[in-house]
C-alpha cells in the first residue's frame, strides 16, 4: 500500500522581539522535498533550520505528538526559529504552527 503523503501549511504565529523576514501571517507552504515557492510568503535560513528535521517526518504521517511538537493527538504542531532575541541577538524569536493536509 503506497505511504500518505501530506502538504505543509506553516503559519507565524507570534514574533518575540523583532524578525527582518517574517510578519505574523507570513505562511510557508511544503510539499516535500519541494517548497511551494507561489504559496510562500517568505522563507528564512534560521527558521528553515528549525524545521528541517521535523519536515520529512511530518509529511509522511509522523505523529506532531510523537516528535514533540504538540501535547495533544492532533494534526498541528509547533516550531521556533533559532535566534534567541534579546539580550543575546538584535532579531527575534518566531513561533511557527504547522498543519498538514492530506495530498
């Protein structure tokens, strides 16, 4: 039987300090390997490598509880950039929810 293959629809969520790239809203969209560059609003290299691991995993059905990306059996989950913020950098942190849709 051939696997479920799902879409990821990534949204900022919330903004902790200040992000050059994202506004809240901003979306991502993944079809994996693919980034759908038409349904992406921005894309940064920080919060790209936050989310790298979780991706492939997520798009094949992998639990967002499993991976520890949400308390309860749902199909969202969330992720964080790696910049600290303040007192440590002069961006921010950025809270992405992830969902995902069956393709």
């Amino acid at each position: 039987m051939p696997e479920q293959k799902y879409r990821l629809l990534i949204t900022v969520k919330e903004i902790r300090g200040t992000c050059p790239v994202f506004k809240v809203g901003d979306r991502i969209t993944i079809e994996s390997p693919r980034i759908i560059v038409e349904k992406t609003d921005n894309l940064c290299i920080h919060a790209l490598g936050s989310m790298l691991t979780m991706i492939v995993p997520l798009s094949r059905g992998v639990s967002f509880k499993s991976l520890g990306l949400t308390r309860k059996d749902e199909e969202k989950g969330y992720v964080q950039c790696l910049d600290p913020g303040k007192p440590y950098t002069d961006g921010g942190t950025v809270l992405f929810e992830i969902r995902r849709e069956k393709i």
